[in-house]
C-alpha cells in the first residue's frame, strides 16, 4: 500500500511539474533553454531512479537541454568534477545540479544548484533556478534541501571554479 501511494504521489507530482514548466517555457517561449547539467553521486536503485525522474521531468518541461553526468566520489563532500574536464567543444552550462552520494544513506539531505545568480539576474534563469528547486522537492519527497548560490556564498566560488574549468558560463 505505501509503495503505491508513493507511485501514485510520484507520478501526480511530475504531472505538476510538467503542467508548471511548460506555462513556464511558453512564456519565455523567445528565450533558448537554459542549459543543465547534472551530476548523479547516488549509487542505490531507488536514488537513481529519482533522478532519472528529476532528468525526464526537467526535460519535459522544455525549458532545459539537460545533460547528466555520473560521479564517482568518497563522499557528498568530495568535488564531484575534480579531474574531469568538459569535452572539446561543450558549450557551457547555466545550471548544475549536484546530487551527492550522502542523499542515499542519510548523510547528506541538501543537494547543490550552482548558477550564475548574483552577477547575472536574467529572468529566465531566476524561473529556472525556481522550477529545479521545486522538481527537487517532489522527487525526493522533501527529503532534501535544495541549495543554491544565493543560499551559501561557497557554492559561488565552487561555481566560478566550474566556471574557470569550463564546465559553466
């Protein structure tokens, strides 16, 4: 039974979801989508099955080109790109997600958002930032924390060191 009402919960979230983002990117129909990058630290089933969902949601909406990328990590604290480098060519991100390994046993319960926000307040990123906060929160049940550049001033320096190796605009 509470597997089913979690499905059933699941499924009408993403529903919503949808609903909002395709008014989101109808609105800004001119703008292009913004582009996001996620890095997937899970490493249980169920973990990845969320972000998969979280993946497909984004998508749906149209307002994203999303891009995902597994991490192999210690930790939810390790840097999850440390010796990685974009492909030759990539265009650079304006959003990255970062899901840590911790989501999946309870040792970590926030996940990052990293944006270009306080130098760079466009109006189609800001309706970005907000649709992936609010995705975050049904696909994981509110299990997690969404945070952001505007909610830790490290996570702006993490992301102008993404922006320097090229991962980020």
């Amino acid at each position: 039974m509470r597997t089913t009402r979690r499905r059933t919960g699941m499924i009408l979230a993403v529903l919503l979801l949808l609903s909002s983002g395709v008014a989101l990117a109808q609105s800004e129909a001119s703008a292009p989508p913004l582009r996001l990058l996620v890095v997937d630290g899970t490493k249980t089933f169920l973990s990845t099955m969320r972000v998969g969902g979280l993946v497909g949601a984004l998508k749906g909406t149209g307002f994203f080109e999303v891009d995902v990328l597994f991490a192999e990590v210690q930790s939810g604290w390790h840097d999850p790109l440390a010796g990685q480098t974009p492909e030759e060519g990539l265009v650079p991100y304006d959003i990255l997600v970062v899901i840590p390994r911790g989501i999946d046993d309870g040792t970590a319960d926030w996940v990052w958002i990293l944006s270009d926000g306080p130098t760079n307040p466009a109006l189609p990123l800001f309706g970005g930032l907000e649709t992936v906060r609010q995705m975050l929160g049904l696909v994981f049940e509110g299990a997690v924390h969404p945070m952001g550049v505007f909610d830790d001033l490290l996570l702006g320096v993490l992301y102008e060191t993404y922006a320097a190796r090229g991962w980020t605009r």
